[in-house]
C-alpha cells in the first residue's frame, strides 16, 4: 500500500504544480494585455497631443495673417 500512497501524493502535488503554472500562465497574459492596453492609451493621447498642437499652430498662424492684413 505505500506504493500507491506515494503515487497518490506524487500526482497530487504534480497535478497543483500544474494548476499554479496555468493560474501564473493566466496572470502574465493578463499582465501583457493590461501593457498593450496602457501603451495603445498612450498612443492615442500622444495622437491627441499632435493634433491639438496642429490646430493650436494654424490658430496662431490664422490669426498672425489677419493681424498682418490689418496693418
């Protein structure tokens, strides 16, 4: 019988080995996905940035003209 004992919490402990690999497998995916999220969120604010600095500057240079044309 301590040969089956054995066995028994041979395959027991591989079998929570395996559950903690799939559990930590699970989080670094989640982890991966919450980066690419953050990064595609930066992205987009970077693109925000841009564009509010475009429209800022044809503003200014709109406004520089028609201050000129009135001089």
């Amino acid at each position: 019988m301590g040969f089956i004992d054995d066995a028994k919490d041979a395959a027991e402990a591989t079998g929570k080995k395996i559950g903690r690999a799939v559990d930590d497998t699970k989080e670094r995916i989640g982890d991966r996905v919450d980066e690419a999220k953050a990064d595609a969120q930066v992205k987009r604010a970077e693109g925000d940035v841009k564009k509010a600095e475009a429209e800022r500057d044809a503003t200014k240079a709109k406004n520089d003209y028609k201050e000129d044309l009135r001089d």
